[in-house]
C-alpha cells in the first residue's frame, strides 16, 4: 500500500545521463563518436551526411529506412570483453585458494527511429564463464538474455521536451554510488519498468518506477524480481563555472533483506544531493564530486535511519610531463547497533561494480564503513594511463558487519569491537589503443586489519586481472 501511494509521485519530477534527446534529433547536432556507458544515449544520425563517414564502422551506424526521411533510420553496435581474474584468498581465506578463471562479454544492440516521436532501442548480452572453481556468480554468466528491450514515445523541442520509456533498461544515475549498470562484473543490472524523461528549461529530470531482473544463467530467463520494487526522482541541472547540481529521491521495497541483526522485509526511502566539477580535459585545474544521502523508513517493526557522505576532490596538471592528476576520495556511510529498535545500516542500493576501484567483484562496500583514498592518474604516450591507489578501509560502527558491494553481509560483527578492515594498494594500467579497442591490468593487495584476523579467518586477499575490450 505504502509502495502505491508513492509511486503516482515518481513521475513529477530526477537525469538524462547523456542530456541526449531519447527519440528525435537535430539537423545541427555536432559529431560526436563518443562510445557511451549507456549504449541507448549515443545519436548517430550525424551520419546522414556520408561526407561524415571516415570509421570502418561508419556505414552500420546510420542506415536509412524510408527515402527522403532522414529520421527514420537504424544503428547497429555492439562491444566484446575479454577478461581474465585470480582472487586469492576471496573474503579473506573463507575461499583458501587462488581462484583463476576467465570471463567473456558479448553485447550488441539495434537502434530503430521511427521519425521523430517514436523509437525503439533492443541490446543483447552474453556473459560466459570459465574454470572457476565453485561454479559462476549470477554477476558471471548469462547465456544470452535482453539487456535492453525498451519502446520511446517523445515529444518537444530542444529546450523543452519530455519522453515516455516501457520495458527493459539500463539505470545510471550521478557517479554511480547508488544507482549504476554494474560495469565491473561480467553481467550488466537491467531493469523492467517504465521511466519518464523531460527538459524543462536547464533540468533534466526523469521519474521511473521498476523492478530489477533476476539473474539466471540460461537462455532468456531473467525475469523481473518480484521480491523488489524501485522507484524514484532524479533531477539535474548545470550551475556556473561548469558545476552541476543533483537533487533526487529513490524508494526501494524488498523482502526478506539480511542485515547483521536479521532479516526482515525493508521499506527504504533515500534523499539526496551532489555537486560535481568535471575533470578537466585541456589546462590545469581542480574537479570534485560531493554527495550526501539520508535514509528513513522501516525494517520489520525496526525504523530505519541512515546515511552517507561521499567526496572526491583532485587537481589535475594537464600541462604537466605525464599530465599527472592527484585526488582523494574519503567516504562515510552509517552502521548499525542492533541493541536498539532503529536499524543504522547504509543501503547502496544498485551501486557501481567496481566502487573501490581495482578490485572489481571482491571485497568490502559501502556499507557501514569510512575509508580514505589517495590516487595518483599519469598518461604515457601512446594513450597509456597509469592508475595507484590506497585505500584504508574501517568500520563506522563496531557492532555491525562488514558487507559486499552488492550488500550482502559478508563477515559478521560476531563480538568483536575493532574498527580497522584493513588497506589495499593497487595499480591499474591502461591502453587505449584507438577509439574501439583497449587493454588494462589490475592488481591489488587487501591487508587484513584487526577487525577480519579476530573475526577469522584473516588472511590478505589479492586480486589480479587482464582485461581487453572492443567496441563499435
């Protein structure tokens, strides 16, 4: 009742990710070959002008449908990703061993422009796993499934307009701490819904109601989960200076949620804000990325109250040998203290795969912790980008668990009142090699703090991987 009464609200107001019109386009729209996270925001019909066609790929990305309608027409894409992963000592040392194992991603997707009021966007994924020992995650293999079926119906112009999105879809939201795709793991989040986007004037807002889809391994066989519900506001719009401001409100009804102290049936309400400044890409200069949320609402006959605050602030030398970039992130997400009757847990909801960087789908989340986090970023020639990171990682209250990035309890509080997870030194390497291909490399150490060797067991956890990618 209580999700029924919310959900006429979700569609007053929330981002477009990419500020891209989802149905129609404009006849002044600048080239842009970008290759987004989100394949459904790139806009291709640039390619009307075959003088604009330079790529091998150029001649699938724009194909007329009907003669002498330039909005009518297909785009096909697609991307692959080769991945192979050793974690030693997973959860450190319940899996005692060096799991070694190899991932592969497929996805390809059709584009369909119906004028400029209607559109249809279908993607494909394919996620296969080998040789690990125990078997795939549900976050590793997908045989072939939909990862995106949705219909558009929009309507407007460019300073104003507003679009109605059903069916199946991809949801990213700010830097990805709460709401994400999951790029990490092998398998990307989809959900099954219905979402409305507008521009009115400087904002971009959406409100969407959905149910995240079950992952299975087989042949088309991800159905919604029906254990969850998902709906919210997200609003944005730019400031001065570059700076962009989120304003947003995300409900989730699950039931059965585990935490430390049990499990009950959860209705989490979510309210939030960020301002960004992007990093900058010609001269030198600072970028941030703030964010605080504040949670409420009910666990069992428990009330909820929670929260987080996330920062990351860097200064980049982009005139600099190397271009080096230095930044630090330093977060903060409440804990819970099951002697009282209000559960303290911060819930991330859908967050990013890789929140903590290098270590991809291992790991603790953010999840009744504090950590900080020093990075340094240089680019070789040749694209080449070399990433160091240290993460230090404590509980914020001691009587609660540790958790993984997903949100499941993963090493329990069971009595002790360390506060010290531990740290993770890690590397990554990076080689764009053109715009279509790329290789990289991970590694990372996790150090077993005070906390994980009394809770045992306690040995370090290592993460290695090699990744190679290509997209078009």
């Amino acid at each position: 009742m209580r999700i029924r009464a919310v959900l006429p609200c979700v569609f007053f107001a929330g981002v477009l990710p990419s500020h891209t019109q989802p149905c129609w386009t404009s006849g002044t729209a600048a080239p842009d070959r970008t290759y987004q996270l989100l394949r459904s925001d790139e806009n291709w019909s640039f390619l009307r002008d075959p003088s604009l066609r330079e790529d091998f790929w150029d001649p699938i990305k724009y194909i007329r449908l009907r003669n002498g309608r330039d909005d009518w027409y297909l785009s096909v894409g697609g991307e692959t990703r080769q991945d192979f992963e050793r974690i030693g000592n997973d959860n450190w040392g319940e899996q005692p061993f060096q799991n070694a194992f190899f991932l592969q991603r497929y996805m390809a997707h059709l584009d369909i422009h119906y004028g400029k009021h209607f559109r249809s966007f279908v993607q494909f994924k394919s996620g296969i796993e080998t040789f690990r020992q125990g078997g795939p995650r549900p976050i590793d293999e997908k045989r072939l499934d939909f990862e995106a079926a949705f219909l558009d119906v929009c309507s407007g112009g460019d300073r104003n307009w507003i679009a109605l999105r059903v069916g199946r879809q991809e949801l990213n939201y700010g830097s990805g701490r709460l709401v994400s795709v999951r790029e990490g793991p092998n398998v990307r989040q989809s959900f099954d819904g219905a979402k409305i986007m507008s521009k009115i004037g400087s904002w971009h807002i959406d409100g969407f109601a959905v149910r995240p889809d079950v992952d299975n391994f087989g042949f088309f066989n991800n159905p919604p989960d029906h254990q969850t519900a998902f709906w919210g506001i997200y609003s944005t719009r730019p400031l001065r200076h570059q700076i962009s401001a989120d304003l947003y409100y995300l409900g989730i009804a699950r039931k059965n949620a585990t935490y430390n102290r049990g499990t009950a049936n959860e209705l989490r309400h979510s309210l939030g804000a960020r301002l960004s400044l992007p990093i900058p890409t010609e001269e030198r200069g600072w970028d941030f990325d703030y964010e605080g949320v504040w949670q409420f609402g009910s666990f069992g006959a428990a009330n909820i109250r929670a929260w987080t605050f996330a920062s990351e602030t860097g200064y980049s030398f982009l005139d600099k040998l190397l271009k080096p970039r230095f930044s630090m992130r330093a977060d903060v997400s409440s804990g819970d203290n099951p002697a009282t009757n209000t559960l303290g847990t911060f819930f991330a909801l859908f967050p990013i795969g890789n929140y903590f960087g290098v270590l991809a789908d291992t790991g603790p989340g953010p999840m009744n912790f504090f950590d900080v986090h020093p990075r340094v970023q240089t680019v070789f020639p040749h694209d080449v980008s070399v990433m160091t990171d240290l993460v230090l990682y404590w509980r914020k209250s001691p009587f609660d668990g540790v958790y993984n990035v997903p949100g499941s309890l993963i090493r329990a509080a069971d009595g002790s009142l360390a506060r010290f997870v531990g740290y993770r030194p890690g590397v990554e390497v990076r080689w764009q090699i053109n715009r279509h291909a790329y290789l990289q490399g991970d590694y990372g150490i996790f150090y077993a703090g005070k906390f994980i060797r009394e809770t045992m067991p306690g040995q370090n956890l290592n993460y290695l991987a090699f990744w190679a990618g290509y997209k078009f």
